[in-house]
C-alpha cells in the first residue's frame, strides 16, 4: 500500500492536475503530472465510469495500479503531483503483465523515471 504522504487525495489537487498537468499515454494507461513545490511525490488514481460501470472491477483497478507504483515510488522523480488514468475499451480484457508493461513505458515516456 502506498504511504499516506505519497497519497493525492484532495479534489481541488487533482483539478490542478487536470487543468495544468503534462500528458503522457501508453497502451491503457494515461499520467498527467505537475510540480508540487514539496519534497514527495504524490500519486493519484482515477478509474471512471468508461473503465467499468461496476465499482468492484474499478476499485480491483486501483489496487493493481497502487500496488505497481508503490514498488516504484522511490525511482520516480521527487516533488511531483501524478494523477494516473487507466481505461480500456469496450469488450477488452485488463491483463496485469501488459498493465505493468504500460506503465514503465509511460513513465520512462514522461522521463519520471529512468532505466
């Protein structure tokens, strides 16, 4: 589980993000980020309505993507708000392995992290 302070909870911070942030996307998974002026890196989920309509198959989604970044929080550049969007299409199976593969090519896209 992510440590509470590598947490983005608050909405006015993820609408910041979302007005203001630099996009990536790779495959189904999608980052905006901007510079928080802090020391730690604060990460945020959003899963919407497009995702699944069930909010048990959102939530399985959120905990897959925590538990990816959270072996990753220490490579990723410090003093940075990232908000990460998964989404698939109609009728697609979400696989694990090709999400993990998703998001280490986003982030080495977006120079967050390096090799």
């Amino acid at each position: 589980m992510l440590p509470f302070k590598n947490r983005l909870v608050k909405r006015k911070d993820f609408e910041t993000i979302q007005k203001k942030g630099t996009f990536f996307s790779q495959g189904n998974i999608a980052i905006k980020f901007i510079e928080n002026g802090t020391r730690e890196t604060r990460i945020g989920f959003s899963v919407g309505l497009k995702y699944s309509k069930l909010a048990v198959a959102r939530k399985q989604a959120t905990r897959m993507l925590r538990e990816m970044f959270r072996s990753k929080i220490r490579q990723i550049k410090k003093g940075l708000d990232i908000d990460v969007i998964i989404r698939k299409k109609a009728g697609e199976k979400v696989v694990p392995k090709k999400i993990q593969q998703d998001v280490d090519d986003v982030l080495m896209k977006s120079g967050l992290i390096k090799k």
